[in-house]
C-alpha cells in the first residue's frame, strides 16, 4: 500500500509589500512571537511605549506582530483613557477610584492573558471595551 503524501504546513510567506499571506499569515515564528510578548509585557514598565514602537516597526514585517502590537496599543490607551477620566470624575465622585482601580485590575488582566496566548503563537482579539480600536487594520502606505 502505498503512503500518502500528506501537506506539510507551508512557512509563512512574505509579500513584497512586507505583509504576510492571509490574516493568519501562516506559522509564527519565534521572532515574531517574541516581539508581540514584548508589547504586551513592557506595558508593565513604560506603559505605551514598547506595544507604539512595535507597532509601528514591525507592521511591515510580520502580520502576526503588527496585529498584536496594535491590540496592546489599543489596550493602554484605552486603559489610560478610561482611568484618567474615572480619577478625574472621582473629584465630584469619589466611588469613581472604584471603577479606575477595577479597570487596572481587569487591564492587567488582559495583559497577562494576552501574553500567555501570544507566546502560544495564537491569534486572539481583546474586547474593544477594554481596548476600543483607536489603531485600526489597515494597510500601512509605502
């Protein structure tokens, strides 16, 4: 009996425009896991800085760091957004630090979460009422 031939998973493959083939994009690559862990963990230390220059970096490279540099973008603005505005509500309201200490709370959540699931090599969406999409999808120019 003879053996079939089965497809192997075909390496990601790179546009001349820099954008992978498909959304998915193929297999992830250790690089491209790499740098999308980062954008979620240096929110810890220098809040949207490291998921702003990942972003805007790499999302001609890897479809897979893009998208998830840009979900962590989008969750610390909102984060800051939403918390910012909460402390400053807090000064007619007081209960309103509730809602800014939950909001961080939930946030570093979702950070954690996302950074267990990007190290997976996984493709996963946050809520936009956590992270409302300010960054949208779109092909950069050039």
């Amino acid at each position: 009996m003879a053996r079939r031939n089965r497809p192997q998973p075909t390496p990601t493959v790179r546009l001349p425009e820099g954008f992978a083939a498909g959304y998915a994009g193929g297999p992830t690559t250790p690089d491209e896991r790499q740098w999308a862990l980062t954008a979620y963990i240096g929110q810890f230390v220098l809040w949207v800085l490291p998921p702003l220059y990942i972003y805007l970096t790499k999302k001609r490279r890897s479809a897979y760091a893009r998208h998830h540099g840009r979900q962590a973008l989008n969750l610390a603005l909102t984060t800051g957004i939403g918390v910012g505005a909460a402390l400053w509500i807090s000064q007619w309201l007081p209960a309103a630090q509730w809602v800014a200490a939950g909001w961080v709370v939930l946030s570093l959540g979702l950070v954690v979460y996302s950074a267990t699931r990007v190290n997976k090599g996984a493709w996963h969406r946050l809520p936009a009422l956590v992270a409302w999409p300010i960054f949208k999808d779109r092909p950069p120019r050039g």
